[in-house]
C-alpha cells in the first residue's frame, strides 16, 4: 500500500474511533483526523514490528484495518488522558 492508501485508512480509522468513543475531543474534528491518520501509521508499525503479523499489501485486508483502528484508538485515549476537554 502506497502512502496515499495509508492516508485514506487513517482517515477512516479516525472516524471509526470517533463513533467507537464518542464525546467532545479536545481537537475536534480535524484533530480526530490527524489523529487517525497518525494511528494507521502508528498501528501498521506496531503489527508489523512485535506482533509478527506483517502488513498486507493489500487495502482491503482485515488485519491491516484492525491495525489501523486499533492504533487510532489508543492514540485517542492517550489524546484524551493529556489533554482533556479543554472545550469547558
């Protein structure tokens, strides 16, 4: 997958960890974005290096999608852990 794919993936990853934990982010919209499209990145990283589970080459595999999500959620929760609601 070329980087464009990984772009896309995160953009969506970052939207599904939205619907997953819903509430107001410090970010916003946009902030959620990036950080989906740094949990793809981050999660493709992590499956790849200590799981043993190499990423697929291709877009529609599931482990890469779960990856994906997965990454995006633990960097909204650390997001949300550091930086709070700063919307109050």
């Amino acid at each position: 997958m070329g980087i464009i794919s990984w772009i896309f993936l995160g953009l969506v990853a970052g939207a599904i960890a939205k619907l997953l934990l819903p509430g107001r982010d410090p970010g916003g919209f946009v902030g959620t974005t990036l950080i989906g499209v740094a949990g793809a990145f981050i999660g493709g990283w992590i499956s790849a290096r200590w799981l043993d589970h190499p990423i697929s080459k291709h877009f529609y595999d599931g482990a890469t999608w779960a990856a994906a999500i997965g990454g995006s959620l633990v960097l909204l929760i650390a997001y949300r852990l550091l930086f709070g609601n700063s919307r109050d």
